[in-house]
C-alpha cells in the first residue's frame, strides 16, 4: 500500500452505504426498521467524530450532509424509532478525552445549513411570518438583518470574570467542550485582560479560532523544508494547532480569532447583535471585518445601516440584501483574510431572537447559507486502487496539484467502478475539479472540448500529453494478489476476500482497533500501523520516488497486537534495559521504513529534499557511538497504551474486533444484554453451523433461533445480529479473541454488586440536556440498575427525563400520560426506584432556552 494510498479517503468508510435505506414510507421492512436506523445513527456518529474530535473528516461534507438528511427524513418518516443518541439531538460532536471536560454555562447551538438559494428564500418567509406573527407590524417597521460570513473554523468559548480571561473551551457536543484554557492564552488576538469598563461581571464569548490564508500558506511551505508533511486545509490546521498538549507548540502556529457573540452574561447593555459588536469591539475583542445589516432578502441596491467596514473586502458592496452580500464574497472568497464555507443570517434584534426561540438544536433566528463548491480544472494522470479495513477496493484519482478552495489537491477519491464509468474520466483528461463542501475533492467530469487531436491508448503506466487511457479495474488485490470480487451478488464494489492475509486490510483493522472508538491507543495511528503490518518495500528513488511498502512486518494477523504488550515494558526505565522487553517486542527495533536526505538550500541554508532515500528504524531510535539505539518516546507509550487498553470496557473491545456494523451503539447493546464476550460468543458458535437458504436442518433451526435471540435486543436487529454469527464462524477470529484474552485483555464488564437494581423493568427515555449525566452517563446509569434505556417514547415508556430543551419526545410523553421527571426527580428514581403507588409527580421541562445571544458554529 503506497503513501499516496494510505492518504486517500478510508474506502471502508462509503458514504453510499447503506443505500437501501431510503426514507420512503412503507418501503422499509418493519422488522429491520431499527436496525438500519442504529447503522445509520453509527455512520453519522464516525463521520461526526472524525471532523470534531480528531479533526480529520473522512467523507466530503455533501456526502455527510446526504447521510444526515436521510437520517433527518428516516426519523421524521419513523418518530417511533428516534433514539435520544441519535446525532440529530445534539449539536456538533463530543469532546475529546484528550482536554479536561469543561460545562458551558449556557448551551452552544448549531444552525441549520442551507443549500440553495431557493431553501434560503423559504427560510427567509418562514422566518419573515414567525416575525409578523409574533410582532404584528414588524414587517412594515423593518426588520433589520444581519449577515457575515462563516468562518471555517474551530468554534470556542472564552469565560470571562470581572474582564479577566479564566477559561476556553471548544464547542464539543454544545453542553460540554474541552479545556483548552492554556492554547488559547497563546493567541495574541485574544485578550486576557478587556479593555475599556462596562462589561459583565460574568460573561461568556463565543468565536472561531482560525488560521489565517496567508499564514496557512508560509506554514506550510515552512513544514515541507523542514521535511515534514503540509496540512490539508486551514480549519484542520486551526484545529490540531489548539489541541496540541504542549501550550508552546501552540504558540507556535499562526492562529487568530474573530468573537460572533455572547452566551451566558450577568447584564448586558445591547439590545441587537450589531450592537453587541461594537461593545466586544470597545472592550478589545476581535470582531469581523465581513459583517453588514441589511432590512430584507433582496435588498434595494443601497447599503444598509450599521454596517462594519467602508468598501473593505467583504463589506457587502452595494447590491444590498441578503442575497447581494452572499453574491460580493462569494465572488472574493478567496481573497477575504480566512477561508469561509458560507454565510450566517440572523435576525438582529434581541428581542425578536428571544420571541423566536429554538429548537432542541438550532434557533429559529439565524441560519446558515452555504456556498456551492468551486470548480477548477486539472489533468488526470493516473486512477489508482486502495484497499480498505473491510477489503473493499476503492479507485481514486492522481491530478496534477492545482489550488482549488484554498489548498493545493492532487488526489480524489472516485469510490468505485461504476461512479468512474459515470463520470466518463479517461486518464490523460483534463477534468473539472471541486471540493464538495469545500472539503474534500471531487472530479465532477471531463472537459470534452480538450480531447480533441488525442489519441486513445491501451496498457498501464503514464500516458503522454496527448494520449488518453480507460481505466480498467483490477481482477487481482494490489496488497495480496487475491482475485477480486463481489461481497455479493448485485454489489457494485468489488472486495479482496483475503480478509485475514491482506496487508492492506490487516492494517486497517489494527488502526481501526487502535481508534479512539475502540480500544483508545493514541500511539498507534495510521502510520504506525502500517508500519507495524507491513515491510519497507522497494528504493522509492527507482520507483517514481514513491514509498510502497511491501513484505511482512512484525505484525502478520490481528492476534498477535497484544503480544506487544506483555507486561515487561512497564519497567522500562532510563538507561534502557534491553531484557526489559520480550523477543516480540524487540522485533519493533527491526522495522525500517524509507526516509528522504536532506541537502541544504544554497540559497535560504534551509534543508530541502535531496531526492534520494535512506533506511531509518521507525520505532526506534538511530543509534549513536554516544548513545545506543531505544525506544523512542512513541513506542514506550504504545506499550504502556497497549496495557491500558486491555481493562477497556466490553463495548470497546466489541468495536476493536471489526465485526461487520457493529458500532459504538450495536456494541453497547451488545454488552449490555451478555456481559461477556464468552457468552457472546457461545451463542453466536451455536448458531454458526446453520446455513440460512439450505434445507432446513437441526442446525439451521439452532442458527435461526440464535440470530433471533441477537436481533431481540435492542438496538442490534437481523443484519447485526447475522453480521455476528457470521463474524464468529471463521476460526481465525475466533483465534483472535482467544489470544487476546490470554494476552490480558478484560472481555467481561464487571458488576457493581453494590449498586441497586432500582429500575428492574422499567423503560425510561432521556431527552434534553442534563447538568450531571451526559448521554452515556445517563443511559448506563438506568441499565446497570436493571432499567432499558430506551430512545423513543411510546406507551411502553415508564419515565421520561427531560433536561434543557427537551424538545418532541417531551410532547409525545405528555400526550400519552407517560410520567415526566426533572433531573433531580431522576437522581432520586436512580437511588429509590418508583414509588409503591402511582408514579412520580409530574415536572415541567422547559424547551426553549432564554437567550438571544447564541452563536453559531462551524
């Protein structure tokens, strides 16, 4: 698997999977309603992870928001099916274990995202009638609009006591974020005294921290001469230079910021939002630039009131309107100081905003419009292959790099065979590039007019200038060789079915079981475990000056990832002791991996890439004459990480053994209703040697009642629960947990004896914001008392919680007589159970919270 490979998008993660659940009413089959709803909850929870927790998406942003709305139209089609962890009910993603949680004392909201022109003017009326209706004649008094542009940032959340900066957090799930005080206190744009007097004695400031372009631009060049890899875009960028642990690597990054608003105050002297800018403005806060007021949609071709800046970059110009400050920057976009991915409308009286209220996600007095994706051409000089963690072949594309969005791109994803016959690209074209969602590149198609007086060409390599060339999809795997086929029949990707040889897929899968999903091994990333799965294969200066490792490595199947781990790294100590370590281990001090010589630069003295190659150890040190090669810094914490892992809790090591749709949510379920991975297994070993499809045998009848007792429980369904049994026939991965297991590795949860089964039969529905419990807290407060934690409100239902805008589920419970409990009502249910007569009393929930000063986010 080449570098160039292992950096295109995961093709185990397709944003077309699941392409049967279309939310159609009636076309879903009843029974596995649920279960392609958990699948898909699990596919937007990853992409949702990806891009708030680690920072690194793994599907355009159009192919997220495509799943998202299916899920949006599946839930409205099925509200019976609505769990309260479904991504729909929160905002952003959670935070990361890295950073300290950290609770913002008013909730962030997101916006709703608006694709179109025409979903915009809908949302404009929709709005505009709210208004009228709330406050009658207030159309013909004017309402005031403000507009700015949206940053593509990370969103924080800066506290302030007596005008002194005391804590930052990020946005996180909207209720708690990450501590990232120190980072924060870098940034020389933020201050950490205000300015001025007259601010809250208690204030909350939200804002995005941003890499500005042109900084973004040096850094980058910066890192390539130091020989390191360039980042992929500014907002990556932003993001993983505030998350760094050490405050002076920080500091080190250009980073800037832009305050859009305010959360929780103890008095503000603002009755608008343009107003609350000038004030932040006055107390020495950043504020935008890009930002104007306007009194309607279209505009009357003059500037409108308070507007920031005076013919500046980005002040709106002089169309007027909504829609003629969306068209001025989207015509200099690329020229403003930061990149953007649309444009933020708000309503900007306060008092309007606080009429208008919100929804459990968003408010109803601002939205978001976004930009369709840019388009530039590029030549297409070659379409590879790259194997994922399920086997699934992937093509994509290598460009010629052309700036497209802000950042240079040479390669694309073009998911599989079928989408590259649709798109009619031959290597050689010119195509028209994108990025969807300004995020991740797309070939849209060819620019035929081009192909004229080329000439077609068969065979493989590099085509000339004036040659094209058909991409024909490989019969064998380029990782093992393995004919490739379909998983099934009727399925458009092909699949190397070598799933326990492949390199390429052994290595996805011990990445994948490194994740912070499963067993949490920060150490053991993308790079070091394809290093730890595979040789340093050939000279990259005789092959195109790419690195394509090739051979065995130390790790040669998924069973041996503990062996890493036996328990003798603990005492490794300074100066390194050899016997320390295990023979196994001390295979790591074999692995080579190609590293580039530098030269220096005659004329900056910088070093640069020579051009030619080197063997270097990966996971150790270069021995000296003064000091002998060791572990470096990375591999003692993959030990020590490796060690911790094995007491993780059964879910984790559920997700780590890459059963096929089990995710987070199946594998919670999962372990829940077992306990143990033996139990688990000693079912689904008993239903194994059925053979669904066949004659119908006593086998088949233990396989049938088997993949039943799997699919009863809730949130797993027929497909998991098939998934399972097969996962659990072949003898390989069984071999896997048998290993594992005499490795360390904990695959039982433990049972708080102590902890009473107070909600024995009891089916309880959490909804809304808690003070004390997050999401998982609460759901694994009711189940280890006995109690199902379920996600949708029916007349099954015994209790439900609601928190801070508790929104529809809270509405159903009313409607259907089903006891409603505040958080204090449900701390006392946790430790009394109900009481011996009726229910407890009944408790308002509020759904809308009071405030006009919540901000959007990226």
């Amino acid at each position: 698997m080449s570098s160039e490979q292992k950096n295109v998008t995961d093709p185990s993660v397709d944003p077309q999977v699941d392409s049967a659940v279309q939310p159609e009413a009636g076309d879903i089959p009843t029974e596995s309603l649920r279960e392609q709803y958990e699948h898909l909850v699990d596919e937007v929870r990853k992409h949702r992870t990806a891009y708030y927790q680690n920072d690194a998406p793994l599907v355009s942003d159009a192919e997220y928001d495509a799943l998202y709305r299916r899920l949006e139209d599946l839930e409205a089609l099925h509200p019976e099916i609505v769990s309260n962890d479904s991504p729909t009910q929160e905002v952003g993603g959670e935070a990361s274990a890295a950073f300290a949680p950290v609770t913002h004392l008013a909730r962030m909201y997101s916006l709703d995202d608006l694709f179109s022109i025409e979903e915009l003017r809908a949302w404009y009326a929709k709005t505009a009638a709210s208004i009228e209706k709330i406050a009658p004649g207030a159309a013909e008094e004017g309402v005031r609009w403000l507009v700015e542009v949206k940053i593509d940032g990370l969103a924080v959340n800066l506290l302030y006591r007596d005008g002194k900066l005391v804590r930052a957090a990020t946005r996180g799930d909207g209720t708690t974020g990450e501590d990232v005080t120190h980072n924060v206190m870098t940034i020389k744009d933020i201050p950490q005294q205000l300015a001025g007097s007259g601010w809250p004695s208690e204030m909350e400031v939200r804002g995005e921290i941003f890499m500005p372009t042109a900084d973004f631009r040096s850094f980058n060049e910066q890192r390539v001469r130091d020989g390191l890899a360039p980042f992929a875009n500014p907002r990556n960028s932003a993001a993983g230079s505030l998350r760094q642990k050490d405050p002076a690597e920080t500091a080190k990054r250009p980073l800037s910021m832009f305050v859009h608003g305010i959360g929780a105050h103890t008095g503000l002297d603002a009755e608008s939002q343009h107003a609350t800018y000038d004030l932040l403005a006055s107390w020495g806060l950043p504020t935008s630039p890009y930002t104007k007021i306007v009194d309607s949609l279209e505009g009357d071709g003059e500037k409108g009131d308070g507007e920031k800046g005076d013919g500046e970059k980005g002040d709106g110009g002089n169309n007027g309107g909504i829609l003629g400050f969306i068209e001025d920057n989207g015509n200099q976009r690329h020229d403003l100081v930061h990149e953007i991915d649309g444009i933020v409308i708000k309503v900007d009286s306060f008092a309007l905003q606080r009429a208008l209220g919100h929804t459990s996600r968003v408010p109803r007095w601002s939205a978001a419009y976004k930009y369709p994706p840019e388009e530039v051409h590029t030549r297409l000089l070659d379409i590879r292959v790259n194997v994922g963690r399920t086997g699934r072949v992937t093509p994509y594309a290598v460009m010629e790099p052309v700036l497209v969005a802000g950042s240079t791109v040479s390669m694309a994803t073009l998911h599989n065979q079928d989408v590259v016959k649709a798109k009619a690209v031959l290597i050689g074209d010119t195509v028209v590039l994108r990025k969807a969602g300004d995020v991740i590149p797309e070939i849209v198609g060819p620019v035929l007019p081009l192909r004229e007086g080329k000439k077609r060409v068969e065979g493989a390599g590099p085509v000339g200038e004036d040659e094209l060339r058909e991409f024909v999809m490989p019969t064998e795997c380029p990782s093992c060789g393995t004919t490739l086929a379909p998983a099934k029949d009727g399925d458009v990707d092909l699949r190397c079915p070598n799933a326990r040889s492949c390199p390429a897929q052994l290595t996805g899968r011990i990445e994948h079981a490194a994740s912070r999903g499963a067993f949490d091994i920060e150490a053991l990333g993308e790079e070091a475990a394809l290093w730890l799965t595979n040789g340093p294969g050939p000279d990259p200066a005789e092959n195109h000056q790419q690195v394509r490792p090739e051979g065995p490595g130390v790790i040669t199947e998924d069973a041996e990832l503990f062996d890493l781990a036996d328990g003798r790294e603990k005492n490794l100590k300074d100066p390194f002791d050899p016997d320390a370590l295990s023979a196994f281990q001390s295979r790591l001090r074999e692995v080579m991996v190609w590293r580039e010589k530098r030269k220096k630069d005659p004329e900056t003295g910088k070093p640069v890439p020579s051009g030619e190659w080197e063997l270097k150890p990966y996971f150790w040190t270069q021995g000296t004459v003064k000091k002998p090669s060791e572990p470096t810094a990375n591999t003692r914490r993959l030990f020590q990480e490796l060690h911790k892992a094995k007491t993780q809790p059964l879910w984790r090591v559920l997700v780590a053994l890459s059963i096929r749709h089990v995710g987070p949510t199946a594998a919670r379920s999962l372990a829940t209703a077992f306990g143990s991975l033996q139990a688990l297994q000693a079912l689904a070993t008993e239903g194994s040697s059925g053979h669904p499809g066949t004659e119908t045998t006593a086998a088949d009848e233990r396989r049938a009642a088997a993949q039943q007792r799997l699919a009863d429980v809730d949130g797993v369904g027929p497909i998991i629960a098939e998934a399972v049994i097969d996962w659990f026939a072949e003898p390989w991965h069984r071999e896997i947990v048998t290993r594992w297991h005499a490795a360390g590795v904990v695959m039982e949860d433990e049972q708080d004896e102590d902890t009473p089964r107070t909600l024995e039969g009891l089916t309880i529905v959490v909804t809304g914001s808690l003070e004390t419990f997050s999401r998982d807290s609460a759901k694994e407060a009711i189940i280890v008392r006995g109690g199902k934690a379920s996600g949708s409100v029916s007349k099954k239902t015994d209790y439900v919680v609601a928190g801070e805008n508790a929104g529809t589920k809270l509405d159903k419970a009313e409607s259907l007589g089903v006891t409603v409990l505040d958080e204090e009502g449900f701390r006392t249910l946790l430790a009394e159970g109900p009481p011996d007569s009726e229910g407890p009393e009944e408790t308002d929930a509020d759904t809308d919270a009071d405030t006009g000063t919540t901000e959007e986010t990226a």
